[in-house]
C-alpha cells in the first residue's frame, strides 16, 4: 500500500509539470484567441470544463478556496461564450504546449518522458472516485495519446484527485477557502497574511472578519502570527492530504514507482529551473 510519503514525493515531482497551467503563456493565450477576455474568464471555463455545465454553486464548492460569489462572476457566463469542452480542449493544448518548449525536443521526445507518461496514466486512473469530485470529472475525459499532453494531463488528474482530499482534510478541520489561504500563507511566512496575493484582493471587513475567527479559535495571535494551535492544525491537514493522496500510486509496483521517480526527477528539474514559465 502505497504511503503519505510517497504521496508527498509524488507531488513535489508531478506539481512543477502542472504549474504551467497558471505561470506560462501558452495556456491563456489559447484561452484569450477563444474570446475569452480575462484570465479568470479563462481559469474557470477551463478547469471546471470536466464537472460538466453545472450551475457556480456547484463550481464554488469543488474549487472550495474561492470567496463567495467569484465563480458567479464567470460561470455560466465564460461557458455562453465559449463552450466548456473547446475551453478546456485550449487550456490543455496550451498548457501542453508550454511543458513541450521548456523541455525542449530532446527532454520532451525522450524515452523516459513516455515512459513517465505511462506510467503517470496508470497511476491516475486507477483510484476510486467516490467523494472526489474534480477527480471523477477527470475520470471521464479520454487520455491523449501525445506523451507531453498525457504526462500533463495524468499529473493534473492526480493534482484535482490530491486537491479533493484537501478540501475534505479542510472541512474536517473546519477551515473555510478564505482561512486555508490565511494558513498557507503564515506557513510561506508571509506577515500579514492578507497580504497574500490570493486574498489581497478580498474586502477588508470579510479579510478581518476571517482573521477575528481564526483569533477566537487560538489559531493566529493577536499580532496575526501561528499559535502552536494553529500550526499543528496546519500540520495534520497537509498531513492528511498526503494520506488521503496516496492510493492512485498503488496501481505501481515498488520498481514501477521507483522507475517513475527517476524518470521524472529530470523533467522536474528542467520545470523548476524555468520557474513552470
């Protein structure tokens, strides 16, 4: 049975490879030439493409770490401009296109890229869907047969199926999206928290109103900084997010995985170098 460490060392390796998603050109410009006039137009149409055209309710409470009513302000409305599988179709064209130029022809045509591909896939497809709902959206989409598309869209497959079991680690913590950021970013190290760049933005009352909650519940200090609380609560979600992220890697063998790492260990690398730019 495959561990929380795996689980975590998976991550660090397949993360790089998904970021491109959110730091690279390619994607938003596929996105853009679209008609799409943002770049959240664009994130929300494409990301929530697998769920189906579901109402922002629905969407809302997948992706979990949004304020209220921001996915209001893109579904359906992004998807009557464009529909949810030609969106997706050029978030994941140019997301594929972006990990294909970092790479390089050599790295991205490689033996060991397939084979990483391969062996992401069976990973990716082979967990149990039941309370996953980004994952069980994913689960329905035909894998592509080009090696970089594959090996990007199994690492994001993965990605929504460890993000599941996030947001369930932070609801049995009781931590809302906005309070998650507010975590995240004390454990960065960023001081003030709201001045991280995903809830800057947010109005001042619903930021303050988050950190009075989190203050009531001996989770930040007054000067809002980690209480030894609020810590260890970060610790046991993140620790539970790996637990619940492991089964997908028991689908491979001990020399299947190990064989993945090493694989993978190099076009991580060329991925961090570039920043997933």
């Amino acid at each position: 049975m495959a561990t929380a460490t795996t689980a975590r060392r998976m991550f660090e390796l397949l993360e790089p490879i998904c970021l491109v998603t959110y730091f690279a050109d390619e994607a938003n410009e596929e996105l853009a030439a679209l008609g799409h006039r943002t770049y959240w137009d664009g994130y929300f149409a494409g990301r929530a493409a697998p769920l189906g055209r579901v109402p922002a309710q629905v969407v809302h409470a997948a992706f979990y770490s949004f304020a209220e009513g921001e996915a209001a302000r893109h579904i359906p409305s992004a998807w009557e401009t464009v529909p949810p599988e030609a969106s997706f179709a050029a978030w994941r064209r140019g997301s594929a296109a972006s990990v294909r130029r970092i790479l390089g022809d050599e790295l991205a045509g490689s033996p060991g890229l397939v084979r990483a591909a391969d062996l992401t896939t069976k990973a990716a497809t082979s967990a149990p869907t039941e309370g996953r709902v980004m994952y069980a959206g994913w689960r329905t989409l035909q894998v592509p047969t080009d090696p970089v598309t594959r090996l990007w869209h199994s690492a994001t497959m993965l990605r929504e199926h460890r993000g599941d079991g996030h947001v369930a680690a932070l609801v049995a913590e009781r931590i809302g999206g906005t309070e998650a950021h507010v975590l995240s970013a004390l454990d960065m190290g960023i001081h003030p928290p709201e001045s991280f760049g995903r809830i800057h933005h947010l109005p001042k009352q619903r930021l303050a109103e988050v950190m009075d909650g989190l203050r009531e519940r001996g989770l930040v200090d007054a000067d809002g900084r980690f209480t030894d609380a609020g810590r260890q609560t970060k610790q046991r979600i993140e620790a539970l997010t790996d637990e619940l992220a492991a089964p997908p890697y028991d689908a491979l063998s001990p020399a299947e995985l190990a064989e993945l790492v090493a694989e993978l260990e190099p076009i991580t690398a060329r991925m961090v170098a570039a920043g997933s730019r």
